[in-house]
C-alpha cells in the first residue's frame, strides 16, 4: 500500500489540516467579525486572539486581488506534494513530517480561499508587532524547520585536509 512508503507524511497532513479548521471554526464562532477587530488578550499587549480576515498571502501581501492565483497556487502545491508522498522516493522521517505540515497548512489557506475568498488569522503577537496569522501559517513555517533539519542532517560530513593530501 502505497501510504506505507511515507507514513509520516500521511499522519502530519491531516492532522495539521484538522486542527487549522478547528481553531479556525472555534474563532468564527466565538468572534465577530468588525472593525476594529475583536480581540480576546491572553496576555495583554503581547499575545491576543485577533479575529481578522486576509485576502492575501503572509504579511497581508497581494491583498488586492491576489487572492484567484493564490487559491490556485494552494491547490498546485497540495497536489504537488501529495504526488511526490504517493510516487516519490521514500522520504526521510523529517521530510515525511515537514511536507505534511506543509501540505496540510496549505489545504487549510487554501480550502478558506475556495470556499470564503479569505484566510481566517486570530494569532496576535503585539510585543513585537507582528501580522496576525494562523496555525496553518504555523504548521507551514514548522514543515519549513523539518526540511531545513533533513537538509543538514543529510549533507555529507566535511572532509579535513589530511584526507585530501593522501588522495
């Protein structure tokens, strides 16, 4: 069976996916949507639940129309990474679980574009000012940290120079 070749990759997309929509759902419903937004401060002036809406990409870039191609985008990449987890090479544990994480992040922005045209964000950092996200942002940007780690854990280790003056 073909999900057996990346297990990992099929356990880190859905569950990143499931949890994206649920605190998505949970924010929907417990926040109205206004302006200036709702906010529920978990600890003031650093770190509040913001309910707000974003047509764009991250930072709130190509907010003015972007938002056809970047559903399409979201759809090319999901698909993209579901072939390679499906026929690809057997990934290792760490890509297994940082392209999950970034399948699943893209699936959740991207089935909130299809379905709404905008991408529900609610976490607030205000300490530093930092652009209201989601955990779908989170979960890309951890899929992100997983491939960096598998980058480094499988170049090949550093030659020295006495090994190089025999050859």
């Amino acid at each position: 069976m073909r999900f057996k070749k990346n297990p990992l990759f099929w356990v880190a997309a859905p569950i990143s996916l499931i949890l994206d929509h649920l605190s998505k759902f949970w924010v929907v419903q417990t926040f109205d949507l206004k302006v200036p937004p709702e906010t529920l401060p978990l600890w003031p002036g650093v770190f509040h639940f913001t309910y707000v809406t974003n047509t764009g990409a991250a930072f709130s870039l190509f907010s003015n129309g972007g938002v056809n191609w970047l559903r399409w985008l979201s759809l090319a990449v999901s698909i993209g990474l579901m072939v390679l987890a499906w026929f690809g090479p057997r990934l290792n544990r760490w890509e297994q679980v940082g392209y999950g994480l970034i399948l699943g992040g893209a699936l959740g922005n991207g089935i909130d574009r299809f379905i709404s045209g905008a991408v529900v964000d609610f976490l607030d950092f205000r300490l530093i000012r930092f652009p209201v996200f989601n955990l779908a942002d989170v979960f890309i940007n951890a899929g992100i940290i997983c491939l960096l780690i598998a980058i480094f854990r499988n170049s090949p280790p550093p030659r020295n120079n006495s090994q190089q003056e025999s050859e």
